[in-house]
C-alpha cells in the first residue's frame, strides 16, 4: 500500500547525525558502531532505501534550526542567523538528493498529481524519487518574518512555529505563554504565502491563540493522545476536535515516550513497555472515535527523530514495516476504505484542498 508520512526529519540525520540517507539502514548501523556521542547510535531505522522499499513515496520532510538565548539548556544555536544558515544546509541537501535523482520537492498540486502518478504506475520502487514537502520544525531560524518570503520560493510549504521550551515565535512543549506581537506577524505572512500551521509543539497557549489568528490551513504533523499518555506534548481530547473542526489530519507519531505511560528515557525498553504498533493504533483509533470517521487521521512517525530503535515499537525493523499498520487497523474493524485514507488519502485530501 501507498504510504504517506508526515514528518521524517532526513537532513537532520544526514547533517548532524552524518548519515548517508542513500544507502541500506543496515550499512549506515554499520558505519555507526562504537560511537557513543548520540544514543541512538547504529540504532536507525530510516532510510531512502527503505522507504522505496516499504512504498512510502511521499513525505513531510523537515528543516530544523533551534536559537537557544543565554541559561537554555537544550541544544541549539546561539543566534538566530546561526539557525538560518543550518536550515540552509539542510535545503542544501535536499536540493543534492534531488540533483542525484534520490529525492523530488513537491510543492504544488500540478507536482503532487505528477508523482502520485509515478507512483501508482506498478514499476519496481528502487528507481523512483521520494517526494518531499518541505516543512520547518520550529521557526526559530526565521530571522525575520520577510525571510519567510524567501523561504517559500525555496519550496517551504508548512511551518510550525515552536519545537521544544521557549521560541522566538511560539513556545513549544514543557514551555506556556502566548505568543507575542512577532509570532502574529509570523501566522499573518504565512497566511498570505499559503503556508501550512503545523499546530505540532505548539504549548497549549499558544495553540489555541494560533487557531484563534490563523485562517489557512492547519495540520498535526506527528501528535499523539494525552487521554493515552498524560504530558503536554500530547493533544488534549479537546484540541483534537478544534482540529478536527478545522478540517486537520492529525500525524500518529512512533516515539515510545509519547506512546506509553511511564516511560523513562535511558531506562525503559519497547518490549518492557509493550511499546508495539498495536499501541500506535490505539491513539489512531482514539482519535477516530472523537471524529466519528477516519478521516482526519494519517502518518507522521518521527522515525529516527532523535531517536532510533532503542525508543521506537518493538515490532519496527525498519521504516518499511509501516506496511505492518494496514493489518493491524483492518483488525480494529475498519474497512478498506478507512484504511486507505489513513495511510495516504487523508493526507492527499488534505494537500489537494491546502493547494487548489
């Protein structure tokens, strides 16, 4: 089955991880073993390679480029024009894997009807290009709002405003506080570009305030459930139907710590957890439950987002495993139908509304 999935951060991995994306996850664990700067060491499960081979041939793909101010602890950069040049890099990168013919940006509905075709035509996967969407994961490294200008002609299509703690525009998770006069201006521009809100991270201030400002379009790039498991960064049962009103699909997301309750980093283990996809579909059905229907529901696994098979389900080799998930909802009860849309159509629908 075609796959879509809404959030893969690739030029983070290939960039600060020093991964080579195109070749075999197993040959990039390879290369990795006995390093111990990262914990998620010779632990990926993502990627090109296993993409095509799992039929995932469209994501959402991040830049990313946190500004830490003096006495934040989290990792990132000291100034915003720092932040910029990394996210610059990235796009660097993405602009070379599709130079190689590895990648393709698609940014438009005229590009995204060409790639699904390519796609659906029944060939061997091994030659053809991931789609990517350009997505930017905190918009810290936005300098100003009239480089978001610039941005956008490079292909940005959605942007979520905070990532973790305090922002430039938005706070994100284990962060509260509305956004100030900057962050407006922000969803005002990305409003006139036709820009995607990605209401990921956004603390709960700030998310309600972005509903509140924002009229375009607004998805949930990889959130899971706070009824499932209580922490800030999950989605309230009452945010999931401001979403769901909003016409958003939401992203399941495959971090373990977001999955199950009580997990504890550097100690918990998916099969001490029962961390397994079943459990990802527990979230996917709870959200559908609240909807009424399947159809603000999709992918958006995170997968080798800072983490790797140490913090993922236990019963995920790889990112092509995704082709497990159509079983186990068909097994819940939904139908064909409900399942195609999760696992691609909701998020085509969504696209093809946002770039009409």
């Amino acid at each position: 089955m075609f796959i879509i999935d809404a959030h893969l951060d690739l030029s983070m991995n290939a960039l600060e991880w020093n991964r080579d994306l195109t070749r075999p996850v197993a040959e990039i664990n390879r290369r990795e073993e006995g390093l111990t700067d990262k914990p998620d060491r010779a632990k990926a499960v993502v990627s090109l390679p296993e993409l095509r081979k799992g039929n995932i041939g469209l994501v959402v793909a991040t830049q990313i480029g946190r500004y830490v101010a003096p006495g934040n602890s989290l990792p990132g950069w000291h100034s915003p024009q720092q932040a910029w040049a990394q996210t610059q890099g990235q796009l660097a990168w993405y602009k070379a894997m599709a130079d190689a013919g590895e990648m393709v940006q698609v940014n438009n509905l005229q590009g995204l009807e060409k790639h699904l075709t390519l796609w659906s035509n029944g060939a061997d996967n091994a030659d053809k290009p991931v789609g990517y969407i350009l997505s930017l994961e905190g918009a810290d490294s936005i300098i100003d709002v009239e480089y978001l200008e610039s941005a956008y002609q490079n292909g940005l299509r959605a942007v979520g405003p905070a990532h973790y703690g305090p922002g430039r525009y938005a706070n994100g998770t284990d962060a509260t506080g509305k956004m100030g006069q900057n962050g407006l201006e922000l969803l005002k521009e990305m409003e006139r570009l036709n820009i995607i809100l990605d209401a990921t991270h956004l603390c709960d201030d700030a998310f309600w305030q972005a509903l509140d400002n924002f009229n375009g379009h607004v998805l949930a790039s990889h959130n899971n459930c706070r009824a499932l498991v209580n922490h800030n960064r999950q989605y309230s049962d009452e945010m999931i139907k401001a979403l769901i009103d909003r016409g958003a699909v939401i992203g399941a997301a495959l971090d373990a710590w977001m999955m199950v309750p009580g997990w504890v980093r550097g100690q918990s283990t998916p099969r001490k957890m029962n961390c397994n996809l079943e459990v990802m579909v527990d979230h996917i059905d709870h959200i559908c439950q609240i909807a009424g229907n399947a159809l603000h529901v999709g992918m958006g696994t995170d997968l080798d987002g800072a983490f790797g098979r140490e913090q993922c389900p236990y019963d995920l080799e790889t990112i092509a495993d995704m082709q497990k998930v159509p079983v186990l909802l068909q097994k819940r009860g939904y139908t064909d139908a409900d399942v195609d849309n999760m696992m691609h159509g909701n998020w085509l629908r969504f696209l093809r509304n946002a770039w009409k």
